[in-house]
C-alpha cells in the first residue's frame, strides 16, 4: 500500500514539473557605470532593472518563454 503511495506522489511530481516554463530574462543597468547585463536573477544592489521580461539570454526576444505567439518588440526609444 505504501509503494502505490510513494509511487503515486513520484508519479505527480513528474507531471507537475512537466509543465514548468523556464525563467524569463531581464535587462538590468549598473548604477555604478552604467553597464547593461541580461540575467534571469537579481544581479544585486547595485543594478536596476530596465527591461522585460524576454525569452532569450541575449534579451532580444519580448515575452515570457514558452509563450506563444511571441509579442512584438517595444517600439525604440
């Protein structure tokens, strides 16, 4: 009884993460120099966030991954 338990909550788990989407990416700007860095994670304090979300690690495509249709970039400033 207990295996069909274990196997049945191993078996979720699996189905569950199935359907995770990766991380999006963001533009961030040092405060410091003024640097700008593409990163799924807070880079630190001394960073501000200047764009996003976007799908790719080079912060060129707009929209959340595994999204679909892809949203069309902002228009220039």
């Amino acid at each position: 009884m207990k295996s069909r338990i274990v196997i049945a909550a191993v078996s979720t788990l699996f189905a569950i993460s199935a359907f995770a989407a990766p991380a999006p990416w963001y533009k961030w700007r040092s405060k410091l120099d003024g640097k700008a860095l593409c990163t799924q994670t807070y880079p630190g304090q001394g960073w501000e966030k200047v764009s996003g979300p976007y799908k790719d690690g080079r912060c060129e495509t707009v929209g959340l991954p595994g999204e679909y249709p892809p949203r069309p970039l902002p228009p220039s400033k």
